[in-house]
C-alpha cells in the first residue's frame, strides 16, 4: 500500500501559466523582449497507485525556445469532483527563470527536483527551515537568490524504498489509523480478534463534518505488518481538502492555517444488537508543531509506543523527523475466557476445551457476557460454554481520552461494568462482574 494510494481513480488537473509578465531573451541585441503570456493545462486519473501523468504543451511565439523565455510561474494543482466542488491542493510560484529550468524540474523525478522560491514565499511558506538555498542567475547578469521547494520526496510509513518518491500535495490532508489493545499508554498490542463485535472508527472535523463511523479496511490492515512490523487492525484513509473547512491565510500564499480547528478521532466498539460504546476519542492538538510542505500540520500525538521510532506525531503529509501519516493507537479491551467449571459438589464439569470430565452437562451450559448499560444491557456476546472457550469475549474495561500531547488517561469508570452469566437449560446459575483483570 502506498501513501496516496486513495487518489486512485481521481481526476487531478495540472495549471502552469506565468503569473508575471513573458520576457523573451534576445541574445544578439542583449536585451529583453516583451512576449505573450503562456498557460499550459492538462487533466489525468490517477492511477491505482494514486499515480498522476499529465502531458502539456504550449506554442512559443516568434520562434524563441523555452530556454530563451523567462517569467514568475505559478504551478497549480486541482482536485476535481470533490465534495461538489474542485478543490486546490498545490499551488507554489516560482522566481524569474526560464522555462525550460522549470519544466525540466517538474518533469525529472528525482529528490534533487525542486522549484525555485523567493525568500518571501520561502517564509511565508516554512520551507525556509529546510536550509536549501541557491542563486539563480538571468542572461542579463542580475543574480536572484532563492530557497528549493522540494518536489519529488520520499514519503515515511509505506511499502516504500529509498527510491520511491512522491509529490506533497499540502492541502489534501490524509491519515490513516492503526488500532490495537492496549491496558497502559506505553505499548499498543495486536487486536484479538472477535466474531461478537467489531471496531469502528469516525473522525470528526473542526467544523463538525464527520467521516463515519467506518468499519476497518483490510488494505491498511494489511500494510500494518509492512509499516510496524506488527498485525494491527487499519481505518482510513482519511482524507479531505483543508480549504473546505478553514479560512485561507492571506500571508502564506493559499496554504491553510487550521491551527484553531483540532480533528476527534472516536473508536468504537460495535455490538452484534447494534449498540456502539466508544472506547477511544482523541482530539488533535491546536498547535502545530514545526511546518514543512512535508509535514503540514503535524499535531502531537498521543506517545504509545511506536516499534519504528518511539513517540510520533500526527502528520497528514510526512517526511519529517518523528512524524507519521498514520496514527497508531490502543484501545483498552481484553480478551476474556472462562476458566475451570464446577457443580456445586466441587466435581468439574469443564477444565478446558480439550479436558471435559461431563460432557452431559457441559453441552447444556450457556454463556452470555454482558455490559451493564442502560436502559437493558448490552449482550457482548453468547455461546455453548463447550464451544465458547475457542472464541472468547472482546470485552472493554475502560476508556482512553484526552487531547495530547503526551499519554492518554484511561478511565475505568466511564465504561460498563463486564458481568459473565452462565444457564444451565436456559435457568441462571451464575453470574458474577469482573472487577479487575491482568496481563
């Protein structure tokens, strides 16, 4: 799986037209030329690997070539048919240069590729961080300096090598979730698996749009071995446009400043009676941490222990030191088996699935476990006893919450008390609620 792979399928529309005025080079007069203004577009379908080729071509004038006609070019990329609209989702100027330069740099894919910048959109735009710097230099002899917007970048978190590169789109913001068992907000465990229940999970934006709730999606499930080396149960991707739901920042050139509006993320546990009990809700934090066109809006995440590299940080488009475009987390349920069974003399009735003095009895015990919930409790699940020791109960026995950065708090109290209750021919002889449960 790769990280765009969602894109697949999706019409994408390229724009490149000089956003100041054609110069054309006369090299036997020295001088400039005034020309006429350029736009090339092109419009293509990702592949199935969210892969995009566009082909454009344009008609110089007077006979001059590309490497002769010189001005500030805008590079635009469009989403179409999203949400009913289409939808920006890179958009970067360039310096005054030539257009064979730029094309050449948005035609070579290899990490070297770049755009060149303006120290001013460099800044606005938090790639001044990056340190890449360069000095352009015209036929006239005039030097401009500026800062490398990277193109073609490695991206973290996918079946990827070294080679594999991709191009950042900063305003399509995409994530995916990574969820296992946890007990503590140190280590996150595979998910046991359940045939009673299942895990869903909705993200709900600042503006109270939500995505979901949404049942887990093998493909990213199946990525998670590649990306932690571990079996975790996989959502998402989640993905949308940031400029839907957040105001334009007048001073970073069309990048979208959603500081203010945090995401929630909920996990639920969903019930074969159809009620649902949150077990998992997170809000992103306001506070960016530092900004790169790799790594917009990076918000902390929550620090369960990631195999990879420790504590990570929410990351939409990921290149950056510790952050990730996924979100790794544990939601606090145990499996739950039941034990030796004995009549009231002391005789067992069932040590095992594999060791069953009485099967005459055994074959009439029943079992149901339960979560008191109001107003009826909720059946987790039910089964012959003799056959339920194979399957056993996915049961929730508390609730991380939170708004990071840093470790989640689980609460005990927020959750249904799990109670077993075994019939013996559909009359009650047991019931009991678990009051703790170990590792």
């Amino acid at each position: 799986m790769v990280p765009w792979y969602f894109t697949a399928g999706k019409s994408f529309t390229i724009y490149i037209a000089n956003a100041s005025d054609v110069y054309y080079w006369n090299s036997t007069g020295t001088s400039w030329v005034l020309g006429q203004p350029i736009n090339m577009t092109a419009t293509a379908t990702a592949n199935k690997t969210g892969g995009v080729t566009w082909t454009v071509s344009t008609t110089l004038s007077y006979g001059v070539l590309p490497n002769e006609t010189y001005a500030n070019w805008i590079v635009v990329i469009v989403l179409n048919n999203y949400g009913g609209g289409n939808w920006m989702v890179f958009n970067v100027t360039s310096i005054d240069m030539d257009l064979a330069d730029l094309m050449s740099n948005l035609t070579e894919v290899n990490a070297s590729s770049y755009i060149p910048v303006s120290p001013t959109i460099a800044q606005d735009i938090n790639i001044a961080v990056l340190g890449y710097t360069g000095n352009y230099t015209l036929p006239n002899g005039a030097n401009e300096s500026f800062y490398e917007y990277p193109l073609f970048r490695p991206v973290y978190g996918a079946e990827t090598t070294g080679s594999d590169l991709y191009v950042v789109l900063p305003d399509l913001y995409f994530f995916y979730l990574f969820v296992g068992a946890a007990t503590n907000s140190t280590y996150v465990y595979p998910l046991p698996s359940s045939a009673q229940s299942q895990l869903e999970a909705s993200v709900t934006l600042g503006t109270g749009v939500t995505f979901g709730p949404t049942p887990p999606n093998s493909t990213v499930s199946g990525a998670s071995q590649d990306i932690y080396g571990v079996p975790y149960t996989g959502f998402g991707p989640f993905y949308y446009v940031t400029n839907q739901f957040s105001k334009l920042n007048p001073n970073d050139h069309n990048y979208p400043s959603v500081t203010a509006l945090p995401i929630v993320i909920t996990v639920y546990e969903k019930f074969a009676n159809g009620q649902m009990i949150a077990l998992y809700n997170y809000t992103t934090t306001n506070a960016n941490n530092e900004t790169t066109p790799e790594s917009f809006n990076v918000a902390v995440a929550y620090n369960f222990y990631n195999p990879v590299n420790g504590s990570i940080a929410l990351s939409a488009i990921c290149n950056a030191t510790y952050t990730d475009p996924a979100l790794l987390i544990g939601v606090p349920v145990i499996e739950f088996y039941i034990g030796s069974v004995l009549d009231l003399k002391a005789n067992p009735i069932i040590y095992s699935p594999t060791f069953i003095p009485n099967p005459i009895l055994a074959n009439k015990l029943y079992v149901k476990w339960l979560l008191a919930t109001t107003p009826t409790v909720t059946v987790v699940s039910e089964n012959y006893l003799l056959y339920y020791e194979s399957y056993p109960a996915l049961v929730p026995v508390g609730e991380f919450t939170g708004t990071g950065p840093g470790a989640p708090t689980l609460s005990t109290t927020s959750i249904p008390t799990p109670e077993v209750e075994i019939l013996y021919q559909s009359v009650p002889v047991f019931s009991s609620e678990i009051t703790g449960v170990t590792q």
